[in-house]
C-alpha cells in the first residue's frame, strides 16, 4: 500500500522556528515577569506594615534582590525576537 508519493516517506519541508523566535519564549518571559512584579509588591506592602529597623533592613534587601531580577530579565537577556510580519 502507497500512502505517499515520495520514496522516502512523509517529511516536513517548512522549518520550524528556533525556541529564542517562537511565541514560548516571549509566553515564558511574561511569567517571568509577572511574579517578580507580584513578589516587588507583596514586599512594598510589608514595608507599609512593618516598622522596625531589622525588619526594614531585611524587607529592603528582598526588595533590592527582586528589583536586580526584574533588570537581570529584562536588559541581560534581550528578547531578540524578529520583527512581527
């Protein structure tokens, strides 16, 4: 029985898109995104709760390591992505 007319067999023929252009990596950095906004905003919060200076101190760290995040994903890895046709 003949299912194709190629003597190889079925093959693709369009290239599937590398992972860094395709729509995944834009969905992945999003999320990424996204939970170190809530996690900047849940500290911001405690810092309005809490007033003593060890707690301030300690709330102030997690806040500046959740801001070096935020930059670390969006300036030390650009997107790349091309432009939208």
């Amino acid at each position: 029985m003949r299912c194709t007319d190629s003597d190889e067999g079925r093959e693709i023929v369009r290239p599937l898109d590398p992972w860094p252009h395709s729509e995944a990596g834009r969905f992945h950095r999003a999320i990424a995104l996204l939970l170190v906004a809530v996690s900047g905003l849940v500290i911001v919060v405690e810092l309005v709760r809490h007033h003593r200076p060890v707690e301030l101190a300690a709330l102030a760290l997690a806040l500046g390591v959740v801001c070096f995040a935020g930059r670390w994903l969006l300036r030390a890895h650009p997107a790349d992505f091309p432009a939208a046709t």
